[in-house]
C-alpha cells in the first residue's frame, strides 16, 4: 500500500516543518 508510505513520510516530515 503506497497510502501508508505516503502518510509515514508525511508523520516523519511534520516535524521536520515545525
């Protein structure tokens, strides 16, 4: 499943952002 790839990636760069 990409999806989950895709949201782990998002989780792990959000608080890379902050």
């Amino acid at each position: 499943m990409e999806v989950l790839l895709l949201l782990t990636s998002i989780i792990l760069r959000y608080p890379v952002m902050t």
